[in-house]
C-alpha cells in the first residue's frame, strides 16, 4: 500500500502571518451565515442595522 499524504494545516503565510484552513473554513461559515440572515430580514421586514447590531 503507498503512503497517504497529509494536508497542510497552513494555507498560506503573508510575511509574519500564517493563514490556516479552519480560520478560513470558520470565516467561511460566518459570512455566509451572515448574508443568509440578511436575505432572511429583508424577508421579514427587519430593518438592517438590527442585524448588524446583533
């Protein structure tokens, strides 16, 4: 059997700073949970800077 390769835990470096995959899965997450609400509160009639405030 070969040997299975692991995925680096770093995704990129900008000089000093190392970007990981889970800080941009976990990112990922929270803006798409926020455009989703967004789309939600027009739905409702929410205003849009209660959002935001939340």
């Amino acid at each position: 059997m070969g040997e299975i390769e692991s995925i680096d835990r770093i995704a990129f470096e900008l000089g000093p700073i190392t970007i990981y995959w889970y800080g941009i899965i976990i990112g990922s997450g929270l803006l798409l949970g926020w455009i989703l609400a967004a789309r939600e509160s027009k739905k409702v009639g929410m205003e849009k800077e209660l959002l935001s405030d939340l």
